[in-house]
C-alpha cells in the first residue's frame, strides 16, 4: 500500500511509519522537516505546512492516510481538498477528549454524544471527525484514544511513574489501590492502525487501554517487579491530595480524583468495539521496560514541549509525604 504519514517523527506517527514499514508499505512522511531527519531514510519526504503551504500534495494519489496531528476541522479540509479526492481510507486520531465530560462511576462507549461548541481541545477534535466522516463517508477509521503511552512519549504523563518507581524510596501514590487506570503502548496503537488500513476498515473505536483489568496498583506494583525497585509506596486518599493543592493529571499523572465531576469516569473507556475489530495489547511489562529505559537512553529532548507535564518534584513529594 502507499501510505502518507502526516507528521510521522514524533510519537504515535513515528510508530506508525515504523510498523508500515515492517509490514512492507511504502509510505510518504508530509511535515516541515523540523525533527527527526535521520529516521526512516527509505521512506519518502514532502516538505510542507499542513497550516498552509500543502503545494507538495497536490496530485499525489494514497492508498491510505494516517492524521495522528489534525486539532482544527479546516485542517482536514485543507488536507482532503489538497488530495482532491485521491485517498482510499483515512485514518484519524482523535481523542476520548471529544466526548467532553466523564461523570464519576460511568463507562462510556462511542455512543456518548460529543462534546459541543468549536473551542477547546475536546470539542475541536470532534468537529474534525465530523468534518471528515463528511467528506470520506464510509472510508474513514475515526480512533479515539484514552492516554497514550511507551517510547518517545513526549508529555511525561506516564514515564514519570517508572522513572520514579526506578529511584526508590517512599513514593507518594495517589487515591486508591483499586482505582482503575487505562493506557495504551503507541505501538499497540500504530500497528493496530496499519490494519484498520490494510482492511480499509472504517467506523468509530475507542483506543482504551485493557479495560477493568489494570489498577493503579497493580501497575505501580508492576513498575517496582520490573524495574527492581525497592520503593514503598505511601498512598494518599483524593481528599489529602486535593487539600493540599495538588493538581491531578499533571503533578501526579494517572491520577484522576473518583468524584471529579467532569473527569471522574474518564478511566472507564468501554473498548469492545475496537478489540472486535483487532486491538491487542502488550503486557504493561513491557511498555513498563521499554519506556524506561527510552527515558535512561535520551535526555527527554522535547523539555520545552508544550504539551509536556510538570510533575511533581522530589521537594515537593517529600512535604506531601511528612503530611500524610
């Protein structure tokens, strides 16, 4: 197939192109050339701005399309008017975000209505996919996935936990042992992605991790067996956490308080349409392994991301730690 990776050196793009590649695609990298010009020298380049200079799409013919970076519907627009046409199947990652809203205690499938409005991460992803399932009516695999996580991640959202874990010591873990968490490897994601292409399957999925199979403990506990840790964690209720400022998501990634209004469900992703259609998973072992030892190898070079976390530091955990 040929396949034109929009992006395609940073993230879930860049494991894409990598498993297209190994399944024996021939695929076309379309971005500004700003990161990664040494990956994939057998893939092919076009240079561009998909905010504007798209000169280099112009009639080029794809078997399929793989959009891991559209935030704006005229940005579908502009890269389907650009084709004119010329692509088989389109796959979009959007997010669970466009749902909106998690209330506490309720799953969710792809049957919740979609966040309103044309502002904010959320709703802007949803009006891409409308735009798009518009457009390639029937030809599009719109993939909606909760936190995405594993090699190159840039946001720290899920590396902090074993890079942590990895140190020692009392760790402070927040919430509950039993609390529930959802996640998935990029790669699990990419190669699942090359499929939906190669079958030119198209629909709605949500791209959960293994749901009600994983709790926060579990996995922490799984950090420390496969990492060799001695680490103790200390664990504190949402109710401490809160009262102490701390900022869920961010300062202690994973973590969502149960009673939050608008995210306390946000862990309860129902993805049995998208095991049906193919999804699998790696154990957390290995995402677990592997993300650490990325993390050991690069110095995190994307530190002024704008999409990069600040969790919290080793100062800071030590106060929370002496209050609880």
């Amino acid at each position: 197939m040929r396949l034109l990776v929009i992006g395609g050196t940073l993230f879930v793009g860049r494991h894409y192109v990598a498993a297209a590649l190994a399944r024996g695609h021939s695929v076309t990298l379309f971005n500004r050339g700003r990161r990664g010009p040494e990956l994939f020298p057998e893939a092919e380049r076009l240079r561009g701005d998909r905010d504007g200079d798209l000169a280099a799409l112009h009639g080029r013919e794809f078997d399929a399309v793989f959009d891991p970076s559209a935030y704006k519907p005229e940005q579908v627009q502009a890269l389907l008017a650009a084709l004119g046409g010329r692509v088989g199947h389109y796959t979009f990652i959007s997010s669970i975000s466009a749902y909106g809203t998690f209330p506490p205690g309720r799953a969710y499938d792809e049957e919740t209505p979609l966040a309103a409005g044309n502002e904010g991460y959320g709703p802007l992803k949803a009006r891409c996919e409308e735009a798009l399932e518009e457009a390639l009516p029937g030809r599009a695999a719109v993939v909606r996935p909760g936190l995405i996580v594993g090699p190159h991640d840039p946001t720290d959202r899920f590396t902090y936990w074993p890079r942590r874990i990895a140190e020692g010591g009392a760790v402070l873990a927040p919430g509950r042992p039993e609390r529930p968490v959802q996640f998935i490897d990029a790669r699990d994601l990419a190669e699942w992605c090359v499929r939906l292409a190669e079958e030119g399957r198209a629909g709605r999925f949500n791209a959960a991790g293994p749901a009600a199979t994983l709790t926060m403990g579990a996995f922490l506990d799984s950090c420390r067996a496969e990492l060799g840790s001695n680490a103790r964690l200390r664990w504190a209720p949402d109710e401490k956490l809160l009262a102490a400022g701390v900022t869920p998501w961010t300062e202690l990634p994973l973590w969502v308080p149960a009673t939050d209004p608008g995210h306390g469900g946000v862990m309860l992703c129902d993805n049995r349409r998208a095991l049906a259609a193919g999804l699998t998973f790696r154990p957390a072992a290995d995402t677990i392994r592997a993300t650490f030892e990325w993390d050991r190898a690069e110095p995190r070079p994307l530190e002024s991301s704008p999409i990069r976390v600040a969790p919290l530091t080793r100062e800071r955990e030590a106060d929370l730690l002496g209050g609880l």
